[in-house]
C-alpha cells in the first residue's frame, strides 16, 4: 500500500524535482502556533514535516533545537498533545508527517500504542535517533509489529560502506543522511563529500530516496545538497526563524520569507545523481 511519503517522491521524481523536508518541535512556541506554523511551510512548498517531540534531553541536536524542545516543554507540550496536533493538522491538510524523537517519549507512553495511536491521528513515518535498526532485531518488544508508521533511517559520514548498504536495504519513506559529525545545527560551508556518499548509499541497488540534512541554511546550499540528493532537510535554521518571530503576529510572514527561497533554489536545482 502506498503511503504519503511515497506518493510525494513518486510526484516529484516525475516532475524531475527534489523533496524539501522542514523540521520544526511540536509545541514551539505552544501547539496552537505549531498548527498555524505548518500551513506556512505547506503554503512556503515544503514537501514533507519532519515533527519533533519534545524531550528533556535531546543529545544529538544542537542548541537551537534544544531550546526549541524546551520552550514546548515550557508550554505544556505532551507526546499526546504532539499526536493531537497531528489530527488537527489532518483536518485541513495532507502533508506527510514524519514524527521525529527518541526512544524515551515513545517507550514511556507505550511503545505499540504510541505507533497504533500516531498513526491513528496521520503520522505517515517515524524516526526514532537512538535506536538502531540491529538493536530493534534483537528486541521483539521495539518491532512495532504491523505498524503502518514507515521507519525513517539515518546514515552518517562516519557509517562503513557494508553497514550503509543493510540500513538501505531495510529503510522505508525516505533515507536521512547527516551530511556532518556531530550535533544539529545551521553551518556556514557544507561537507565536501555529500554528492560520493549519497552514490555510496545507493551503490547496493535500493530505491529508497536519499534526504541530505545537518547544516542546510542558504538557498546556494540548499540548491548544491539537491543536486546530488532526493531531498533536503533544513531543521535549525527555520527553528530559530521560530525562536526569534515565535511571540510575533508578523513570525508567518518571516518563516515564509526565509524558506520559500530554499525551497526555490532545491527545486531549480540541477540533478546530478
């Protein structure tokens, strides 16, 4: 069965255009603005929703989404009210939704449940940061068995080649390379080997769309990452859009002027994959 995500690179691909994928914290600056928030990225072109749940400790993003986190925190903001959101968002529009977190806000409200009840509110994929396809295996109680939810994976620059080839094999929706070591976070050049290792993931066969991430912040980057990659993920630098408009009546007009353009320049890109 296909599925939202599917759909939208099939559309793509056949238009001969690049996904843009928008990360942004469930709840920052509270869920109401959230709501409003992704009407401003759809209507900015935005393919995809990359839907953070907010945690007290998410180590693998850096400053500007840690805050974001906590700001939602501060606001009240619960993995339910994250998955409320999801149903308002599916009242006025088909987006895909990938959920993005880590293992503890789903394992404390009930690791099954938590894939039955966000894909019940339309969650189209998941992404779980620290909980790797191997260990999943070895753990009956985290396969998620007969979830709907697609299981979004991650690839790093630092992932040997054999290993990049069974993620690849196993993934589903889109993969998710970190084009950088380290933590999230907007940068001002991009790695130098983005256009090799996205060929190196696909090297073993897998039709699986490859999205490039971590440090995206300018549409001259944005339109060089699409031009080897199936996407582009930008996460930091709309969310301190967010953070600096987030109390402004004018935050709607500042977002769609800072992402429409990297949206523009992944979508003018080149191919060169």
């Amino acid at each position: 069965m296909s599925s939202r995500i599917d759909d939208t690179f099939a559309r793509l691909r056949q238009s001969g255009s690049k996904a843009f994928v928008a990360y942004i914290c469930a709840g920052d600056p509270d869920l109401d603005t959230t709501l409003e928030i992704v009407r401003t990225l759809e209507s900015s072109g935005v393919d995809i929703i990359e839907l953070g749940l907010p945690f007290s400790d998410p180590l693998a993003d850096g400053i500007v989404n840690q805050m974001a986190a906590g700001r939602a925190i501060a606001s009240g903001t619960t993995t339910a009210g994250a998955l409320e959101l999801i149903r308002k968002i599916r009242g006025f529009s088909q987006i895909p939704i990938v959920l993005f977190t880590y293992l503890n806000p789903v394992y404390a409200y009930g690791f099954d449940r938590f894939h039955a009840d966000a894909a019940a509110a339309g969650a189209d994929g998941i992404l779980l940061l620290d909980l790797p396809p191997d260990e999943a295996a070895l753990n009956e109680e985290l396969s998620a068995a007969g979830s709907s939810l697609q299981r979004i994976r991650l690839i790093a620059p630092t992932t040997p080649p054999d290993r990049m080839q069974q993620i690849a094999a196993s993934s589903d929706g889109f993969i998710y390379y970190i084009s950088r070591e380290g933590v999230t976070g907007a940068q001002t050049t991009l790695a130098d080997n983005i256009a090799s290792q996205v060929t190196a993931i696909k090297a073993g066969g897998s039709a699986t769309p490859v999205c490039v991430g971590f440090g995206i912040s300018t549409p001259d980057q944005s339109r060089a990452v699409a031009a080897s990659a199936d996407g582009v993920v930008v996460g930091s630098a709309i969310v301190r859009v967010i953070a600096e408009h987030g109390q402004s009546a004018e935050l709607h007009r500042h977002l769609h002027d800072f992402v429409a353009p990297l949206v523009q320049a992944a979508k003018d890109s080149p191919s060169h994959s």
